[in-house]
C-alpha cells in the first residue's frame, strides 16, 4: 500500500480526514471501483457526513485532487543537493524498478482519474494545473543545472515539456500494458540526458 502523503498523515478537521480516507480507498479500489460505501469504510467518523460535504464520488474526487494540487503549489521550488541529483530523481520516478512499479496503486489510480479528463472538463482543468507545475520544477531544476555549469544550453522550457510528456507517457504505459517497452525507453531517455543535456560528457570530445 503507498504511503500517505506527508499533509495527509495527520489531518486536520473533518474535511482532511474525508481527503485521507479517500486517498485509501483510491488506492485499495481504483477509481471504477470506488464507491462513497468504500470511502466511508475508511473514515473513521459517520458516512452521513460525506454526504453532508459532497454530492458524489466525483465532487470528493475532484476536491481531493484540487487540495493535493494546492499543497504541491505551495511548495518552493527545489532546493539543496545539485541539478544532476534532481535529474537523476526524475529519472528513477519515471522509470522505477518493476516491483515498484506493479506496486504503485496510487499511480494506476490516477492514471484511471486522467482518462476522466477527455471527456470531464473539471478533472481537465486539474490536470492541466498538474502538469504546468510539474513542468515549472523541471524548468527551474534545468535553468539551475545551466547556472552551475552542469547542463548544456538548451531551452529549458522545451526540455523541460519533454520530461514531462516522458513522464506522463510512460506512467501510462506501465499501468496499462504488459509490454511497455520501458527498458528499452530508459535507456534511450538516459542517452538524451548523457549526451544532449549533461555539460561533462566524455562523449563529447
């Protein structure tokens, strides 16, 4: 079972405590399978009072994304260790170990909550709220690794929407296939960052 997130572990008033519950249950059922029933199974007062809060599955869902958004959006950017370390974590958490990955509930779950996008426009506002963010930090991880030296000249923003359609994509793919291909794919996004985006490169000269 994923861990709780840090601004979930001890929530506060009521609201928080339905959020938590909700991210349990998220990651027990999925989003087709979820139900108020299996959210109410984790919280630990009256099911009454999810009703009292929201008017369905979607409303809680879609107040549950937006609350995790807003805790990420008020975070600084990256700090401490350097560019590459930061790089080399975007790396592993797009393409984590298998056993990780088979195990990441959470992802599958919003892998499920990304589909509901195509035809929802609220799940679409979020998600495009998400991955502006995500593509800010990049943007800001990259500028950084050119200020120290670390990375070549390119365009951050470019490079930086790369990493985030890799990521999206192949969050994707291992959820929802069995043959994702994403050894091979590791290894070719790993060349990029070796060879197109690291300023020490061996290769180079």
């Amino acid at each position: 079972m994923n861990g709780v997130p840090p601004f979930l572990q001890e929530p506060e008033g009521t609201r928080e405590e339905i959020l938590k519950a909700t991210y349990l249950a998220l990651c027990k059922h999925g989003y087709s399978d979820l139900t108020i029933q299996r959210i109410s199974d984790e919280f630990p007062k009256s099911k009454s009072l999810l009703y009292h809060h929201y008017d369905g599955k979607d409303d809680l869902l879609q107040d549950f994304l937006g609350f995790m958004l807003d805790r990420m959006d008020g975070l600084p950017p990256l700090t401490g260790d350097t560019a590459e370390d930061h790089i080399e974590s975007i790396v592993e958490e797009t393409f984590p170990p298998e056993d990780v990955a088979n195990d990441d509930h959470f992802a599958q779950a919003l892998v499920e909550l990304r589909a509901q996008a195509a035809h929802d426009e609220q799940y679409r506002e979020y998600f495009t709220r998400a991955d502006r963010f995500i593509r800010k930090q990049v943007e800001h991880i990259i500028r950084s690794g050119i200020e120290e030296g670390v990375f070549q000249e390119v365009n951050p923003r470019e490079t930086a929407a790369l990493f985030v359609i890799t990521f999206t994509g192949t969050l994707t793919q291992r959820v929802t296939s069995n043959d994702a291909g994403l050894e091979e794919s590791r290894a070719e996004f790993e060349r990029y960052v070796r060879e197109l985006l690291l300023e020490d490169n061996p290769e180079k000269e």
